[in-house]
C-alpha cells in the first residue's frame, strides 16, 4: 500500500489515473512501446537521483507511468485518434482470424448439424471466448461459403 502511495506522489496521479496510463500502454504496438521503454530508462534514473530511499520497482512503475505521459502528450491528439480508430479494425481482424481457425468446425455445425447463427455464437463464446454477434458470423459466412445453405 506505501508503494502505491509513493507512485501517485512521484506520477501526481491518482490509481485511476496510473491505470488508465497502463492500459494505454497496452495498446500501443511493439515499436511504440519499446521507445517509451527508453523513456523510462532516462526517467527512472532522474528518479533514482531525486528519490534515494525508494525502492526500485516502485521508482520504475512510476518511470513508466510517467514515460507514457509523456509520449502521450507528445504526439498531436489527431495521431492519437487514429491509433484508436485503427486498433478497433485489428481487433476484428483478430476475431476473423480466430473463426477462421475454427471454419472446419463452424462450417459442419451450420451444414451438419443445422446450428443456427445465434446458436454458434452463443457456443463460439462459451467455448472458445470469442465475443462474436450472429451477424458477424453470417458476414464471415457469406463472404466464404456464399450461399450453401
């Protein structure tokens, strides 16, 4: 509990506001995140300077509370809404892919077994975790199969 206090000293923010940063974080791709990870080594040691008696680990939680801060502020806020806009169509890309891992399985369950579209995605998300809409499948069908139903 003392090391989440010292983090929101030394990043002047809150734990919404660490986890916030954190999330953002995830977001970014693997390039963007290794250059925050170099701001966090300049940081860290600034830290290390001004801060004696912190330990480690809570100086570089917060280097890299503070790090992402910085590139966020540091690129013009339209950049910013496109890397949103734009991990919304990789997210469903990612769920593309993970149906058209399973299309053997889903394409004998609608032909076979006469599953219906809301049924197979009901099943998707029990089994498998994939959060698909009925109408997305029957998207993905069409766009595959066409129609052989």
């Amino acid at each position: 509990m003392e090391n989440v206090k010292t983090c929101e000293a030394l990043t002047r923010l809150d734990v919404k506001g660490i986890k916030k940063a954190l999330m953002e974080f995830a977001d970014f791709d693997i390039e963007i995140r290794n250059e925050i990870f170099k701001m966090q080594r300049t940081n860290f040691h600034k830290l290390k300077e001004r801060h004696k008696d912190c330990d480690n680990e809570t100086l570089s939680q917060s280097a890299l509370v503070i790090s992402i801060r910085e590139y966020i502020k540091s690129i013009p806020q339209e950049k910013r809404e496109i890397q949103k806009f734009m991990k919304k169509f990789t997210k469903q890309a990612k769920k593309e892919r993970m149906l058209l891992e399973r299309w053997p399985r889903i394409r004998k369950a609608i032909l076979e077994e006469n599953v219906s579209f809301r049924e197979l995605a009901i099943f998707l998300n029990e089994k498998y975790h994939i959060q698909v809409n009925h109408s997305y499948i029957n998207k993905i069908w069409n766009k595959i199969e066409g129609d052989k139903i």
